[in-house]
C-alpha cells in the first residue's frame, strides 16, 4: 500500500513539475524537507526548533520566491552532535504513512559548520525515499539566537492537497530581517551573499513593519551575536558597496540562476537604494539611542503612521 501511495505522489509531482518547467529533483526534495517539517510538527522536539530562513517565504508570500531544498532552525539545546542526532532521530520516528515518505536514518551525517566563527551551527544531511526516488534533506541547526516579538505558531502549505500539513514553531518577519542585516555587517566587503539581499528587498516590497519591534530585533540580534555599533556606515548600507560592478555581476548570475519566482530589480544599486533606506534609520536610531516610532508600510518608506501588511489589506 506504501509503495502505491509513493507512486501516486511520485506521479503527481512529475506533472507539477513539468507544468511548471521545474528539475524534477527540485520538486522531490522539496517534497522531502515539507514532509521532515510534518514529523517535527507532531514530535516531542517541537517546543525545542524553530523554523527560519528560506522554508518560511511559502507562508509568508502568495508562493515561495526562491526555491529551497534546505531548512534552516534554531534549536534550543548544546551546540553538539548528540543534541543534533537525538533531535534528528526523535523527528525521524514520528510515522506518516499517507505521504510515502520514508526518512533512512542510517544516513545521517552531521558536521559543524561555520567554523572559525563566533557563530556556529551544526548540519546534520538525511536521505529520504519516496518509493524508489531518493530525496535529499539538509538541516542547519543554530543556537542561541534570540527571537523578537517571539516564535509564532503557523501551518505550513503543503505541495500534495489532502496530505497533513506541518504545524509548527516558526521565526517571526523581524527576527529574519534582523539576522540577515547583522550577517551583512559582519561580513562587510567580503558579502556575495546574494540570496539575503534578495530576501529583504522581497520582505520590505512586501510586507509592513513597525518600528519599535522591527529596532529591537535587529538590536538584540547584534548584541547577542556580540557584533559592534561603529560609528562608520556599514559597508552594506553605503552607495559604493552596490555600484561595484563585480557585486553587479554576483547580483546578475543570482537572478539568473536562483531559482527566482519574483522578478527583482535587474539593477543592484537599485536593490541598495532601497536596503539603505528600509534598514539605515533603524540602524541610526539604535546608535542614538532613541525610540523609533515609525512605520514600514509595504514598500516603504518609513512614515509616521501607515497601516502596516499587504497592499490591498484592509
């Protein structure tokens, strides 16, 4: 009965991905890392992982803007291996027999990753079959991040209609925004990390924001990650940093190649102009020490009293 319930959906998402002119094993491992988040929504481990990164943009946009075959959790417990392989362990035990999917364990591998870094992580891989389809899932764990408003509870969308969705702990908008501006600083002219601008031009076009909330995340991101106010702009927010024409080239290839659902601007400077203004007074504010009463309507700028969400939503 397994083996007929893998066919079927092994079937159903050769069809999609065909319509959608989608690699087939982009489909399967992102079946893959769905189905993992189902198990960990209904584990004993659920309180101790929060979702984050790119698995969260299919609950938060109409559809997810960049394909992702990875995900990404902070999880409470040690920074090692054993918490890693009991956590990974745990979630694959929890049974679905309605997807198919069929999580081998005896191909765990976990590695610290981020090394020589004041923030690490751990990577624990896994290889999953749906029938004879292998299927590949690749966990990043954090630790000890903290999480401004605080984790939300959300049901995740599913690729197969009629199969149990997964309901979890997940990372609200402002911590995602805060991490990823704390990554551009600290790694400063050495970012090609294309995928994060994308993502905050993506979030900022998107959705709304209110200032205090969206100030003290990205203030207590930098100081538990113990990284520095200086007085100079960030490398980030500066003119100079987007109209390098080899950032040009980085940011051309990752449009080219990413996987992208949501067209962004072709140009990176535009891309900049708009980072500089959704995240440079926040981060003024914070070195002056002063409140921040504004509001991030969805595609800016900041004003002092906007409704915040989607355009169109009331």
């Amino acid at each position: 009965m397994t083996t007929n319930i893998a066919a079927s959906i092994r079937a159903r998402l050769l069809n999609r991905a065909r319509t959608e002119g989608t690699e087939f094993q982009l489909f399967l491992d992102r079946y893959a890392c769905e189905r993992f988040l189902y198990r960990l929504g209904e584990s004993e481990v659920r309180d101790r992982c929060i979702l984050k990164g790119a698995s969260l943009l299919a609950l938060w946009m109409d559809e997810p803007y960049r394909s992702t075959r990875d995900i990404d959790l902070l999880t409470l417990g040690d920074n090692d291996e054993e918490t890693v392989r009991y956590v990974m362990g745990t979630i694959c035990n929890v049974s679905c027999p309605e997807d198919g999917m069929a999580l081998d364990v005896g191909t765990l591998k976990i590695s610290a990753i981020r090394d020589g870094q004041r923030y690490g992580g751990q990577r624990a891989t896994i290889i999953a079959f749906l029938g004879n389809a292998k299927c590949n899932v690749q966990v990043d764990f954090g630790f000890g991040d903290v999480v401004i408003p605080g984790p939300e509870e959300a049901q995740l969308p599913v690729l197969i209609g009629g199969l149990p969705a997964p309901f979890l702990l997940t990372y609200p908008q402002a911590s995602s925004i805060a991490e990823k501006f704390e990554a551009m600083v600290q790694l400063g002219a050495s970012n090609s990390r294309m995928k994060d601008f994308y993502d905050l031009w993506a979030l900022s076009e998107t959705f709304g924001f209110d200032g205090p909330e969206l100030q003290e995340a990205v203030a207590r991101c930098f100081d538990r990650r113990g990284t520095p106010w200086g007085a100079e702009l960030p490398e980030a927010l500066t003119p100079a940093f987007y109209s390098n024409p080899q950032r040009q080239n980085y940011w051309t290839t990752y449009g080219l190649q990413g996987g992208l659902l949501r067209l962004p601007p072709s140009a990176f400077e535009d891309i900049g102009s708009r980072i500089q203004s959704f995240l440079g007074p926040v981060r003024d504010s914070i070195l002056a020490g002063e409140p921040f009463d504004l509001h991030w309507p969805a595609g800016g700028p900041w004003a002092a009293d906007y409704p915040l969400g989607v355009p169109g939503e009331e």
